[in-house]
C-alpha cells in the first residue's frame, strides 16, 4: 500500500507543475511582452481625426467669399452590404453598371468589415434623391463632411482651392502635421495663408467593437482633444468691383488690378478667362482640372502676378520721365523736338514743349532723348562705358518702383518680372560692345522689360501717392478684427522725390482729358482721372492693350491697371475698361452704359 | 458499536428519529469539508461576477441579476445548484456506491438516447430538448457516472495484480461513454475521459502507461513543431547515449531497435494522422496552437484574440468591467469556454495567478480529502474528481494561453451554463457526501 500512497505525491506534483508554467507562461505575455498590450490598442481603439472647421474668407464689406458647404459621401460596409440591387443603385447614381461592381469589389478588397467610401461629394440634391432610398441598401450609409463652397463663383484665381495632400508633400517634414486624405491649401490664399485657415485638429478616442462599430469613447475623453477652428480671413477684395471687373472682361484675356493707394489693398483681381472656383469642389474635381489646365487660353494661369514677360509699353515713359527728372536730366518745361528719325511717332503731334505735353501726346521721339540723356550722362569719355554706368545708375532708380523685384503680395507665385541691366547685355552683347542705339526701345517701354499687371498697378498706386507704395496684399486681417501683417503697413519709397510727380501726374490727367485716354474719362461726373495708354508689342500676334491709371487726382482712392490681350491699342479696349472700373468703385454705379456695351461687344479684337 | 451503526446506516433512509441519524446529522455537520465547499463558492461567485463581466457592454448597462443576459440566468443555474447540494448531501452517501452501476448504466442509455433523437446544434447532437426551452447535455453528467461506477469496480478488484480482464473490463467502463460522446460529435468531452488515467494510476496501474502515453503525446507535439529529420536524430542520439551510459542495454539491442522504429514510425504517422483522421476543424486547432499568426483572421483568431485579452491586462490588469477585448466581442465564447480571457483582462496577472492558485488548492485539497478515505471506492472517486477537475483545467487554461489546442471545454465552477454547472457540483458534493460520513465507515 505504502508505495501506491506515494503516488498521491507524483499527482500533486503534476497539478502544481502545471499551475507553476502557467504563472510563469501568463507573467510572460502580461507583464514581459508588451506586444499584446499595443495589439489590443490597435484592435479596440480608434483615433478619429475632429476636422476643424477652415477658416472663411470674407471681401472688404464683409460678404462672404469662401464658405464651407456639406458634402456627402456615399460610404459602404460590405459584410452589410449583401444582395444589393445593383440595378437600382446604378439607376439612383447613375453610374454604369460594371462601374458599380468595380467599386464594391474595390470596397471589398479595401476591408470587408470597415467602411469606405463608395461614391464621394455627392451634392445636396443628390443626397436627398438617394437619402430616401437607402433604406433598401443595408451596409451603405451617408458620411457628412464639409468642403469649400463659393457663393460668388468670383475670384477663383486669387482664392486658390484646396486638395487632397499629395504624397509628395506628405514625404516632406514641412508637413508632418497632415496625414494622407488631408485637404490642405494648393493655391492662393488657401495655400498662403493655409497656417491661419486650417485651425487645429482634434483626436477622439473611440473604443471600437470587433466590427469597427463604435462603443464611447476611451477613458471618457481624458485623451481627447478638441479642433480649434481655423482663422476667418477678411479680404481687401471689393466683392461688387470684382465682379464688375469679371463681367467686363469675360469672354477677353488679360488682368484688370485695382489697389488701394494710401493702403496697399488690392480692391479687384482679375485674371482672364477666369472659371468658376466651386469646379474643384466637387467629385468632378479631377476631371475639371485636367480640363482647365489643357485649355489653350490657359485658365488656370495667374496672370496678375504671372504674366512676367510682356513688355509694359507707353506707360512706362512716365517711369522714365520721373527717374530723368530726379536725375536733373530734365525739368518739368524741357521740350524735345518729336523726330520721327530717331523712332517713330504713333501719334501726329506738334513738338511737346514740355513733359506733360509729350505725356499727354506719349512721344516717343521725347522719350527717346530724355532717356539716352539719362543713360548717357558723360561719366566716362568712353560711350560704351558711360552707357552702362548710366543704365546702371537707371535700373537702380527703377527697381525703387517695384519693377524687376517680387513686389511681396500675399499669392503664390508671383515673378519679378524683367528690368534691363548692363549685365544682361554684357551677357548678350559682350561687355563695351552695346551701346544707346542698342537698348533705346527700353525709353518708351519695349525691349528687355517685362512688367505684371500687378506691379503696373502698383506703379500707379506709387504715382496716386506721389512717390511711395505699400505692398499689394489681398487679406486684410488675419481673424475678424485682426490686422494684415506687418509688412503691410509700411511704405516703400522710391528714389524719386514727391515734387517731381506733379508734372507727371498733371500730364496723366491730360491723357484723360484730351490725350489717347479719353475713353476712361469721368469728367461728367467730376472726377479727375489720371490714366497712361499703352500698347505692348507682341511678337506672337497682335499686341497687348494697357490703361493704368488712378482717380481722382487729387486724393486718389483708387489705381489700376488693365491689360487685355491681343486687343491693341490701350485707348480702345483697356482704357474704357479702367474707366468703368474706376466709376463703378467710386460712385457705386455705371453710367456710361455706351461704353460699357462696347467693351462687352469685343469689337476692339477685330481694329487693327 | 461498528456493526450497528452500519446497519443503521445501510436502513436510515426507512427510519426516522433514531439514534443513527442524529448520529450521522450531527457526524456530517462536524466532518463536512467546509473548506473545500468554500473553495466551491468562492469559484461559482467570481465565475458569475466574470460571467457578467465578459457579457458587459457599457453602452447598454443590465442588471447583474438580469435575465436577459447570461450572469442573471447564471444566477438560477446558481440557485439550482443550492437545491442539488442539499439534496446530495441528505440522500444517503451509501447510495452512490450501492447505485453506481445503475446511475452508470441510466446515463449511458440517456446518451444513447440523446444520439438518436437529438436535433444537431453546430454539428453536435449532445444536447437533450427537455422541453420549455431548457436543454441538457448527458455528456456531462457522463463524468460522474463514469467516475462512481470506475470507483466502484475498483473498489471490487485488485489493480495491482495486474488482472488482464480487470484491466479491460475497467477500461470499457471508462471508455464505453467516451464512445457514444464522439459519436455526438462532441470530441472535446470526450477528450476529459482521458483524466481518468490519474485516478487509475494512484489506484495501481502501471505508471508505465501514464508514461508511454505522456511519451506518446511529447511526440506527437514535438512532431508537429519540430522538423521530422531533427527528431529521428534526436531519438537517435537519445538511444545511443542511454547504450553509451548503461553497456547492459546493448544486450537487449532487439527492444532498442523496435522502440526506434516504434518512434520513427509514429513520426511519420502523425501527418497522415493530422491531415487524413482529424476532420477540418480540427486540423485547424492544431495548426492554430502550432502557429497562430498564420492565418490571424481565420484559424488563428481565437487563440490570437485570446492572448491579445490576457496579454494586454498587464500585472494588475484593467480592473473590474474595464475590458475592452472581452468587451467589444474580439474573443469568441467568453463567457463560456474562453471565460479566463476576461479574468486575464480585467484583474492582470495577479488575479489569473490567484485563481490558478485557487483552482490549485482546491485540487490538492481533493486529492488530500481521497487520501483520507477509508474506503477504495471513496478514494478512487476522490482522485476521479481531481483529475477530471485538472483537465478541464489544463486544457481550458492552456488554450487561452496558447499551450494547448482549442478544445471545447468549460473551466469548472466559473464558465457559464448549467449543464457544467450541475455536473460538477454533482462531481464535488457526491464526494463531499461520502467524505463527510466518512467515519461510519470506520467498522468496515
């Protein structure tokens, strides 16, 4: 019996070995790997990103420009979604029918238990049609969301729009923060100012069944964190000028630019053809941008800030006549004789016996000489030498104007444009090998100059304010009653003193009263208007129309340049353009409804 | 005095208000293992707070009490229980011996019945319709019969002499339910005879067949998670060195050689084992315990979100109802077969170690209870308890843990249902019962 008893021994050792390894098997996957610990956090709890709302963007008057509409997306759970009517659900989409499997095979690929999206942005009509049918299609639900809504269709080009983040941006550090399927800025405000409008993001942490369904949230939110909404934005945009400005040169190609002189503020933005910015909202979006972008018009280019490389023409002699005059090269009563063999003249004219007169008439065998006196000065004996000191000395001055140089407006992409220097010729030419006869076309704004629409308003902005500017910019405040940056309140003075506008601006009210920019005259309604005509040579077709001025003269409150493409002379097409554009801002209506008809007819496209 | 209490004994149940039964009363009250009833209570009380646990949803808060969810109905399997426990301990302890046989012989036609009129629920046709939506599966109620008519044979021959007939006879008895079980397709109770090996070894068996067949199974695990090559020298290396080590093998070089082609030829056999008798599902418990990451989603799932339960509870574990795998359904079955998910869970590795320490105590404390036995059968039926108790044990813990395949089997006194409820307070109390009159047996 004894050795038989002892076996009570070997079975308790039994039963407590067993409890011993799986103590010690349990201490392992409890307390030593924590890989289960992180595989129960990944199984039942979900972040869900809180998207906080993008901030608005509002015009000058507070309309609002940018706003966020809802769109839903038709999401699917295919475990749920079995014998579907893919029929009906064609017929409700109105899809093709091998594009419905495709998308729920793409579903069912993706996961079978987690929701994705099965057709994305529906419209609010959209959603109401099939909100009702749903009922019938277990396992599809609506996802609401917001996207970018524009109630004006206006100013597409400077707004920009906003986009999934690309992989691209997503590899760079820079944008760490965002995570893919992000919506962030691509273009214009939206990409300038995507740090204010974009708010904070928030997480939730939600503890989820086996399913993906949602069971509350994970220790009661002590994780949480709330979205903060992004910054509203107030623009300097005049919603009804815009518009006004868009009306008149739809169907044309070209910028129209209004500024503000005493602020900087940039009260229209034009760029023509413009398209309507809700294009790139909804699930067209692709398709839509792909169209824009191979349009031969070329849309999508920015041409205010852009358009870099034609040539200013006339208006740039009153550049040169303020730079000639600092320089002491002329006085406001120097006279030249109009000698149509040293460049022709477009215009018959007497010979203008002082600058305003040969402003008025835009001569351009004055100009001629008042810039070959500028740039050759007799620094050096050498003519080639003494040439190149003097455009030198010239550029310099210019450049004080904003002309050459990235003016600093809140848009992306802005060129700098192109002012001639002795170095681009010397590149060209070899150095002493060029002389005045080589770079005269520069004296009445051809040659190696190219100007943006912007800095040409600008020019005039600098001329409203006798000889100072504050950089252009598009948002005024940054939040309601916040306050645009600071480099936006302060002025830029050029290198010209204040005294020598006078002469120059007096002869820019005579191109308004009885020079080549009648057609943008208010005179009816007392108001002075300043304006320059000129016309862009175009080696590629007929040339450029261009108008800036400003208004009134005394105490302007607005300058602007307009730029129609192809449409030649500035006096025809341009000119009447700014003078609308001008009356419509300052009095809140139009009354030279002739003139407006005419732009509107397009009938300076085919002058020649 | 013996010879008398005896016979009062044997005739209580006819008489009332005699000596003998004030006797027995008040022997019972003194000699009731009360220890192991509290281990009992202990048990049922934390298996009803987990069994509410594992069904929690903290979204839809329902009473513990409720019926609606499985801790309430728990509750009355609970209360049911009381009822058996009372009715257990005041029937005469002698009729378990003196009815062995018939109880054993009811429930094998109760199972033979079963398999025929038995409407199959998931491919399984052990459940018994009694009616009013209650349910009862025999098979589990096979444990104790079998177990009382094992100890009753075995109070009746000698196993030590190594009768060939008694040990088949004995062998029949245990794996005559078995049998009709399989056929029910509910190979996972069927697998808990195999316990009663434990029991049979402390009554006299040979150890060399608790020994061949732990061998058997070491090989049949080693054989799935080692490269076959590896064992064959393995073994080989193995025999060589016992020869090198004791000269006197070489002698009997005729058994060496048939033990190895014995073993080479078993590890060659389990694949066609595995892959030809096993059915499918089965096959995938195997491949499941040998690689769960292999297929996490399929196979694997169960095993996988069972660790993932107990692993991420940590030392202290999420506290009571603070689960979120138990919780939001990623383990399957928790509260019946897979309830040790949410104790690994919720209370961490203190809590799991304490009821593993629990499950501990109480089988020691029954093994300790057989050994005090004066009779062969009370002995033999206490060891029966404690093995079949360890096996439910081994495999339902072990396969929470990934250490043994899953197999359908609850954990005693703490998984939901009243079937396993009843069969082991059955189980316990019968020998509580016996243990508890255990000094009238004295004269025997």
């Amino acid at each position: 019996m004894n050795y038989l008893e002892n076996r009570k021994y070997v079975i308790q050792g039994i039963f407590i070995l067993v409890g011993a390894i799986f103590a010690l098997r349990l201490f392992y996957i409890q307390v030593v790997d924590s890989s289960y610990k992180q595989a129960a956090e990944t199984n039942a709890i979900k972040s869900v990103v809180q998207y906080p709302f993008r901030g608005l963007i509002y015009d000058r008057n507070g309309k609002l420009l940018v706003q966020n509409t809802p769109v839903y997306d038709l999401m699917v759970v295919p475990k749920e979604a079995k014998n579907i009517d893919t029929l009906r659900l064609q017929q409700l989409l109105d899809l093709p029918l091998e594009e419905v499997r495709e998308r729920l095979k793409k579903a069912r690929a993706y996961s079978y238990v987690q929701p994705s999206a099965f057709y994305q942005k529906l419209s609010t009509q959209e959603f109401a049609r099939i909100q009702d049918n749903l009922i019938d299609f277990p396992g599809f639900y609506i996802n609401a969301r917001t996207a970018r809504g524009y109630p004006h269709q206006s100013l597409a080009h400077a707004l920009g729009y906003i986009a999934e983040i690309s992989p691209r941006q997503l590899e760079d550090s820079a944008y760490s923060g965002y995570r893919p399927g992000d919506y962030i800025g691509k273009s214009g405000i939206e990409l300038e100012y995507e740090q204010y409008l974009m708010g904070k993001r928030g997480v939730k942490y939600k503890m989820v069944n086996v399913r993906g369904v949602e069971k509350g949230s994970f220790k009661d939110g002590a994780y949480d964190t709330l979205s903060v909404a992004g910054k509203n934005l107030v623009s300097t945009i005049d919603l009804d000028l815009q518009q006004y400005g868009e009306f008149l040169m739809n169907g044309a190609k070209g910028s129209v630019v209004a500024i503000e002189p005493k602020t900087g503020e940039v009260l229209a933005y034009v760029s023509a053809p413009f398209y309507d910015p809700n294009l790139f909202t909804g699930k067209d979006y692709g398709k839509n941008y792909m169209a824009l972008l191979s349009e031969p018009n070329k849309t999508m280019f920015n041409r205010p800030v852009m358009a870099s490389s034609n040539p200013p023409g006339s208006i740039f002699k009153l550049a040169q006549a303020l730079v000639a005059l600092q320089d002491g090269i002329i006085t406001p009563n120097t006279g030249f004789p109009c000698n149509q063999s040293l460049v022709k003249c477009s215009h018959a004219h007497a010979a203008p016996t002082n600058l305003s007169i040969a402003i008025q008439t835009s001569c351009n065998p004055y100009f001629y000489q008042v810039f070959r006196a500028e740039v050759n000065q007799g620094k050096s004996s050498n003519t080639f030498k003494d040439t190149s000191i003097g455009l030198a000395n010239w550029r310099e001055q210019i450049t004080t104007f904003g002309f050459g140089v990235e003016l600093g407006i809140d848009l992306p992409n802005e060129k700098k444009g192109i002012v001639a220097s002795p170095a681009m010729y010397d590149r060209v030419y070899g150095q002493n090998r060029w002389k005045y006869s080589t770079i005269y076309s520069l004296s009445i704004g051809q040659g190696e100059l190219g100007v943006t629409p912007l800095q040409m308003a600008n020019f005039m902005a600098t001329i409203a304010n006798r000889g100072y500017y504050i950089t252009p910019h598009i948002i005024r405040s940054i939040g309601e009653n916040g306050k645009p940056k600071p480099e936006y309140q302060q002025r830029h003075f050029t290198a010209v003193e204040a005294r020598h506008f006078t002469p120059v601006v007096d002869g820019m009210a005579a191109v308004v009263k009885s020079g080549t920019g009648r057609n943008a005259s208010l005179e009816k309604l007392g108001i002075e208007v300043c304006g320059k005509t000129g016309t862009a040579e175009n080696p590629q077709g007929k040339d450029h129309a261009v108008f800036v001025a400003f208004a009134p003269k005394d105490d302007p409150k607005i300058a602007i340049a307009v730029y129609v493409e192809n449409a030649g002379f500035g006096a025809q097409s341009a000119a009447p353009i700014a003078g609308l554009m001008i009356e419509k801002y300052l009095t809140d209506s139009v009354s030279r409804k002739r003139m407006e008809d005419w732009v509107l007819s397009r009938e300076y496209l085919n002058i020649d | 005095m013996g010879v008398e209490q005896k016979i009062l004994g044997s005739s209580r149940i006819g008489m009332s208000a005699t000596p003998g039964r004030h006797a027995s009363g008040s022997h019972m009250l003194q000699n009731i293992d009360w220890v192991t009833i509290l281990l009992y209570f202990l048990l049922v009380g934390l298996g009803w707070m987990n069994i509410y646990a594992a069904v929690y949803s903290p979204d839809n808060v329902v009473n513990i009490m409720s019926f609606d969810i499985n801790s309430g109905k728990q509750l009355v399997w609970i209360a049911a229980s009381l009822i058996l426990i009372i009715v257990l301990l005041v029937v005469d302890y002698k009729v378990y011996e003196h009815l062995a046989y018939p109880i054993y012989g009811a429930i094998i036609l109760l199972l033979l019945v079963t398999l025929a009129v038995a409407k199959p629920i998931a491919g399984s046709r052990s459940w018994l319709d009694l009616g009013g939506g209650i349910r009862l599966q025999p098979a589990e109620l096979a444990k104790f019969a079998t177990a009382l008519a094992a100890s009753k044979f075995l109070s009746t021959v000698n196993l030590r002499q190594q009768n060939f007939a008694d040990q088949m006879k004995l062998a029949a008895i245990t794996l005559l339910p078995p049998a009709i079980i399989i056929l029910q397709n509910e190979t996972g109770s069927a697998l808990v005879f195999a316990a009663f090996i434990l029991a049979y070894f402390r009554e006299g068996i040979s150890p060399l067949i608790l020994i061949i067949g732990g061998s058997v199974a070491a090989v049949f695990i080693l054989t799935l998670l080692v490269p076959k090559l590896y064992l064959i020298l393995a073994i080989t290396v193995l025999l060589a060195l016992a020869t090198w080590l004791d000269y006197r093998l070489l002698r009997r070089y005729k058994t060496m050689m048939a033990l190895w082609v014995l073993v080479v030829g078993m590890i060659f056999s389990v694949d066609f084992f595995v892959n030809n008798v096993l059915q499918p599902h089965q096959q995938n418990r195997i491949k499941a315990l040998i690689n769960p990451e292999a297929d996490p989603l399929g196979f694997g799932w169960n095993v996988t979100q069972s660790k993932i339960a107990i692993g991420s509870g940590g030392f202290w574990g999420k506290g009571f109802l603070e689960g979120t795998q138990t919780k939001f359904d990623f383990v399957p079955e928790q509260s019946t077969d897979f309830i040790f998910c949410t104790i690994g869970e919720e209370q961490g590795w203190v809590g799991s170690t304490v009821l593993i320490g629990l499950f501990m105590f109480l089988m020691i404390r029954v093994v300790m209870v057989a050994e005090r036995q004066k009779s062969v059968f009370g002995r033999a039926y206490g060891y029966c308890v404690a093995s079949i108790i360890f096996f439910h044990f081994l495999v339902n813990v072990g396969m929470t843990i990934g250490l043994a395949p899953v197999v359908g089997i609850p954990l005693p006194f703490f998984s939901y249902g009243g079937s396993s409820l009843w069969s082991f307070t059955i189980l316990l109390f019968i020998l509580i019962a016996i243990d508890a009159n255990r000094s009238q047996d004295l004269a025997r």
